[in-house]
C-alpha cells in the first residue's frame, strides 16, 4: 500500500469518526435538554405536592369512600 493510499485511507476512518463523534455530540445535547426539562416538571410537581400538603390548594382527607 503506498503512503497516498494510507493517507486517504486514514482521511476516510477521520472523517467517519468525526461524523460519530458530531453524532453523539447532539445525542448527549438532546439527552442533557430533556434531563433540564425532567427537573423542571420535578420541581414543579414538588412545589404543587407541598402547596397541597400544606392545605394551599386543597385538602388531602383520608376518609373511606361514601359507598361504606
């Protein structure tokens, strides 16, 4: 194999993992984007569930349904 062959041999496998590493650049970023989103939801599902606790929105009654 001469070295111009190599060297076009070793410019195809860089550009082939560039294309991966780009590829799993903006799979982390997505990933990233909906764990921000997920925390997101979190702290506001654990604001509502105090305010609730709390008596804010409403009350949580333990009481056995009228059917008893």
């Amino acid at each position: 194999m001469s070295v111009e062959e190599r060297l076009v041999e070793l410019e195809s496998k860089l550009t082939f993992y560039e294309e991966g590493m780009q590829s799993l650049s903006d799979l982390a970023y997505a990933q990233q984007q909906q764990i921000d989103r997920l925390q997101q939801r979190i702290e506001q599902l654990t604001e509502r569930l105090q305010d609730v606790s709390a008596g804010g929105i409403g009350k949580i009654v333990d009481e056995p349904p009228p059917h008893y």
